[in-house]
C-alpha cells in the first residue's frame, strides 16, 4: 500500500496549498502531539503515521472542502457537517468523507509517543462501569477483532455519564449514532440505515472518548492481516491524558461534541 505514497504526496496537498480562496473558511490537518516522521513505536511505523495523517487524512478535508464549497455547509465545523449532511442522503458523499475526517483526526489524537499508564481516577471510572480496566480492555479489543471490513471501535460516554463499547462500519460515527429501536441498545449504523430511518429518529447524544481505526489502510502496511497484533498494540500506545480530559469534559458539557 505504501509504494503509492509518492504518486498520493501530490495530488493530496491541502487545497490551500494550490491557492484556493476564502482560506478561513476550509478545514486543515490538526496539528498532531507528536511528530508524524517519529512513527508511534512499536503500534505504527512511520510510514503508516505519514500515509495517515499528510495524505489520507488530507484527501479527505480536500474533499469535504470541495464537496462542501459554495454551499450552506461551508465553513461548519466538521462536526457540523456530520449532523446536518446526515439529515440529506443527497449529501453522503460530504457525510462520508466528513465523518472520515473526523474519525481519523479523533484516532490520531488518541495515541502518543510517550505513552503512560491511566490515571487512577480514569482506571476506576472505567472499572466501575465495565467490572474491571482488563475486562473494558478485552471488550473492547474483542469488538475491534469482530469487525467485519473497515470500521472503527469506540468507548463512549452518553449524556447520563454511562460508558460502552461500540463498532461502527466504514465512515460510520458514533456522533450520528440512532436507536433501532425505542427498547433497543445504542449501537452504530451506517449512513445508509440513517438516510432510511432519520425522518422518525433523532440521534443519540453520545461522546466519543477512545477509538481505534479498523481500517485496512491502518493496520495493514506494518501487520497485514494479523488484526490480533494490531491490537494488542495499540493499548501501548495510547494516550490516557487526553481520554481522561474527555471523560471530564463530558461531564462539564454533555452536548458539547457540535
């Protein structure tokens, strides 16, 4: 997958770049904390942070800006975009690569380069709501293993403060996440269910705290098709500050994620 970087490197520059207009009114790369040519050892080499975050990622907001320019979508937040491109089958292209943005901006935000062990605070917040920090690991790694094609495991958090694990398929959002029905557990669907169904449901408020790609593109350069080491690696990796910052900021505001 990688031999393609360098045809990508060009046509995946920031439309800024190429002199595109109204440039406060495009969205660009977060900057990441830490430097993407380090890699993210031994979870991601990097050349897998590289192609993810300077060209995938930049694909991406270069098509929601194109997708999105001249329109009543313009210069929402991604977020933004999300909830209300949702409402419209006629925007799924704009959905999809908004809420790829996001994930993959979400995903890369989740991981360090000098990971430390959980706070205590966030160990017991997590243990008490999954039986134990090893048993919410074993979930949530056993849902990631589960997924069937791309898509993304999440731990999220709903207004009432209630965590769970969770998949969504392909570009699929926890932030677009819908009831199947009124008794039924909240869980994730595609764009296609929402477009079906969002004229008599409203999307369940949930935060996003952690999430993991189970995109090809992100594990298989360095692992091919060991998903179990992909994994397993990842807890290595992972940014437990910036989980317990979410955790407390969805208590301070729940509905704070548009």
């Amino acid at each position: 997958m990688l031999r393609i970087a360098g045809s990508l490197r060009s046509s995946a520059r920031p439309l800024l770049a190429r002199g595109t207009a109204a440039a406060a009114q495009y969205h660009r790369q977060a900057t990441l904390p830490y430097p993407a040519d380090k890699g993210l050892a031994p979870f991601l080499s990097p050349a897998s942070v590289d192609f993810l975050y300077n060209m995938r990622q930049v694909e991406l907001l270069n098509n929601v800006n194109r997708l999105a320019g001249g329109t009543e979508n313009e210069g929402k937040s991604l977020a933004g975009v999300i909830f209300d491109a949702a409402e419209d089958p006629s925007q799924t292209a704009l959905q999809n690569n908004a809420s790829q943005a996001w994930n993959m901006n979400f995903f890369l935000q989740t991981l360090t380069n000098e990971p430390r062990p959980p706070h205590e605070s966030v160990r017991r917040t997590i243990a008490e709501q999954f039986g134990s920090f090893d048993r919410f690991k074993e979930m949530f790694s056993q849902h990631a293993l589960a997924l069937f094609g791309n898509g993304w495991t999440w731990m999220v958090q709903n207004e009432s403060g209630k965590l769970s694990v969770m998949n969504t398929y392909n570009a699929g959002s926890p932030l677009t996440a819908i009831r199947t029905n009124i008794h039924a557990k909240v869980q994730g669907v595609s764009f296609s269910t929402i477009s079906r169904r969002i004229g008599n449901h409203q999307f369940v408020k949930l935060t996003p705290v952690l999430g993991l790609s189970m995109w090809q593109e992100a594990y298989l350069p360095d692992y091919g098709i060991d998903r179990a080491t992909y994994v397993e690696r990842f807890w290595e990796s992972v940014n437990w500050l910036a989980v317990d910052e979410r955790l407390m900021s969805v208590q301070r505001t729940p509905s704070a994620m548009r």
